[in-house]
C-alpha cells in the first residue's frame, strides 16, 4: 500500500480535469492500494518543468 499518489500539472485546469478522472477511478476501485491522492499545479499556472510543482507546498491540501 502507498501513502500518497502526487500527481503534479501544468496548471490549475489540466489539474483539475486529473483530479476528476482520479476520482472515477478510486470510485471504480481501480486505485485500491492508496491512501491519500494528490494532484499539485504549477505555480501561477506557469509550465515550469516536470515535478516542479512538487517543490510548492503552499496548495498541498492533504
């Protein structure tokens, strides 16, 4: 089992648009094995590079 899934985005749209497919999926029990899912965007909705967003923990709600 995980604890956490972070998925990181370019922006808060296309983080939204993960968050809603991430939720069908745990509906469907399709993401059994973790416990907590987090989706970050990219500060600013500015694209600054793969993982970035990770580095931003001011919109972490957990």
């Amino acid at each position: 089992m995980w604890d956490y899934l972070i998925v990181t985005a370019g922006n808060e749209a296309q983080a939204a648009a993960y968050r809603m497919l991430l939720e069908e999926r745990r509906a469907l029990g399709l993401i059994p094995d973790v416990d907590k899912v987090l989706v970050v965007p990219d500060a600013k909705g500015k694209r600054i590079g793969s993982g970035a967003s990770t580095l931003s923990t001011k919109k972490w709600k957990v």
